[in-house]
C-alpha cells in the first residue's frame, strides 16, 4: 500500500505512458506494412525467377519471418503498456483501459474502492 497520487502525478503518468504505447503502435504499424509490401514484391520476384518447389520454400520462409518480426514487435508493445500502466496505490492492481478512466472521473479504484487520486 502506497500513497494515492496526485491528479497532476496521475495525469502526467499517464499521459507518459500513452505517448510511449503510441509510438510502438505506429512502429508497429510502419514496419508490418513496410515487410508486407516488401515480402509481396519479394515472392513476385521470386516467382518470375525460380522453380515452384523452391518459390513455396521462400513464400513460406517470408510468411515465417514478417510473422515472428510483427509478433515479436506486437509483444513487445503490449509488454509496454503492461508497464506502464499506472497501479492502485492500495491494492496494486493496473489502471488500464475502462478502470484507468474511471480512476481517473472518480478518484478511486474500481476493483477495491480505494483511493487512487489524493484531492
Ligand atoms: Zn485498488
């Protein structure tokens, strides 16, 4: 059990951990587009050059490796906003989406009732 923050502390926490999730999102969205694009021009490219056994061996390999990229910066994003997401001070527990706000409207935490901003 912690003090409650203040609605500055709460705030500014929060609007901290917004713009961090924010932009993992947009480096998310930035680079599953840019492998998409290029992993299509890549196996049209392929097609034109190589035998069928071989083009499924590398439209398969591209798949494998725009999915373990996306995965990989897709947990890496929700890890994120899993830490940052601001705590109840009495019973420790993430103020994230719908329990953030009303945190945030009313003060107090949703699962406990305890109080999460101090004024
Ligand atoms: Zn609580």
């Amino acid at each position: 059990m912690s003090n409650p923050y203040t609605r500055a502390e709460f705030d500014h926490l929060r609007s901290l951990g917004n713009r961090l999730v924010r932009r993992h999102s947009i480096v998310l969205a930035i680079i599953s587009v840019s492998l998409g694009v290029g992993s299509l021009w890549f196996i049209q490219w392929a097609d034109a050059r190589f035998p069928r056994p071989q083009r499924i061996i590398f439209a398969l390999g591209t798949f494998a490796i725009f999915i373990g990229i996306v995965g990989w910066l897709l947990f890496r994003m929700k890890r994120t906003a899993r830490n940052v997401a601001l705590k109840c001070p009495q019973c420790s527990e993430p103020l994230k989406g719908d329990t953030e706000r009303i945190a945030s409207a009313t003060g107090k935490c949703e699962k406990c009732g305890g109080v999460v901003i101090n004024g």
